[in-house]
C-alpha cells in the first residue's frame, strides 16, 4: 500500500501533486471510499461530524477533490456482512480516504473489520488519512491522543516505523505546541515526526518523504 499521512486532508497544492503521483493517473479517473470510524471512538465528534467527513463539507475536503466516485466505508458494519461482500469495494478502490477521530479506536475496528489483515496484498492502493487516519499506521500515538476509554494502550498499526504528533500549531488547538510535541516525542521510542496542516508525509516502499507548505519537526527515536 501507498501512503499519504496527513494531518489535515488535502491543504494544498504540493500534497494534491503528491496524491496525484501515488494514484498514477488522475484524482476525475480515480474511485474513493471514505472510511469515518475513528469519529466515532473521539468524545468530541458525532453525527454532523461524520456527516462532514463523508460530504467533503468545510473543513473536510477530502471527498470534494473531484474523484471519478466516492463511496464510505463503515468499519464497524463488516464484520456483520461479511469479508466475501466487503472485499470487493476495497480492491475495485483506488484510494481510502481515512478521517480523523481516535486512532486506538480505528485500530479496534480495523482489526475486528479484517481491513488490517487485508492491506498487504493491497500494494497499489492509495492509503490517504487524515490526523487518526495517519496515526493508526504508526506503532505509538502517546497517551495524549488516546481518547477512546476502552483502549488498552497506546499502540497501533505499526505499518510504519516512525509516530506522528498532528496539528502543530492549530489555531484551534492551543496544547499542539512544539514544546508540547517534544515532551510526547521523548515518551516515545520510535522516531517522530510533528506536522502541521500544510504537510503530509509520504509513504513509498518504506521510505518516508516530507511534502509541506507550513512547518514541521523531526524527533530521532
């Protein structure tokens, strides 16, 4: 899988080029499904925020990129309906637009859903998340970003081998200070990068490259 971490969506100019370069061809030529699950596990989104998430309303601007078709998928219905009907939909998808909310909870249902299992024979698809949605691929979030109260830990994916401290500097979001990112960062023991809206990291074979228009820092583990 092809990865593309961000911490707001796609912000500007040099992250849609960089979306564009993973998907090989055109966003107008390219199918999506929106994944909202991780909205669902943070206290602080609910239905207008998952319905924001799937209509590509402000600030959410992932499904509003002018894809070929948008679809969502719910992790929590798969495992209800069965691998045999789901599976399909995510290889007939070129990219999954992941949303934000908790990371541990996106985790919970990635594994119970079977998507985790899924994704190494997924190895041209285009994996877009958005702050959680970033998050869940790494091995740690800190136990900063855990909101969910059934999490038993800090931990995720570990699709990657490096944490993320999304937001930096957030004008909405006071906490998301440098200083702030450094204290999380020395808990940790990966490397870590703290980005803000304007940047994403992306994700080709292992290898991780910075895209930005704003600011970041890196932290060795």
């Amino acid at each position: 899988m092809k990865l593309l971490l961000t911490s707001g969506g796609i912000t500007n100019g040099s992250i849609r080029d960089a979306l564009v370069d993973l998907l090989g061809k055109p966003i107008s030529e390219s199918h999506a499904l929106v994944v909202p699950t991780a909205m669902w596990g943070h206290p602080k989104c609910g239905p207008t925020f998952v319905r924001g998430s799937v209509t590509g309303e402000p600030p959410w601007n992932m499904p509003s990129q002018g894809w070929a078709s948008v679809g969502v998928l719910e992790l929590t219905a798969l495992p209800s309906i069965g691998q045999d009907r789901w599976e399909p939909w995510v290889r007939e998808a070129d990219v999954l637009l992941v949303d934000g909310g908790d990371a541990t909870y996106l985790y919970h249902w990635m594994r119970e859903s079977g998507l985790a299992d899924l994704i190494p024979s997924l190895p041209d698809t285009v994996w877009v998340g958005v702050s959680a949605g970033s998050m869940v691929l790494t091995p740690r979030i800190g136990k900063d970003f855990v909101n969910w109260p059934s999490a038993p830990d800090d931990r995720t994916l570990g699709l990657v081998d490096f944490s993320i401290y999304p937001h930096l500097d957030h004008e909405h979001m006071p906490n998301n200070t440098l200083a702030n990112a450094t204290t999380w960062a020395a808990d940790l023991e990966t490397p870590a990068y703290a980005i803000d809206d304007q940047t994403a990291i992306k994700v080709v074979d292992g290898k991780p490259a910075l895209i930005s228009e704003g600011h970041w820092k890196s932290f060795p583990a």
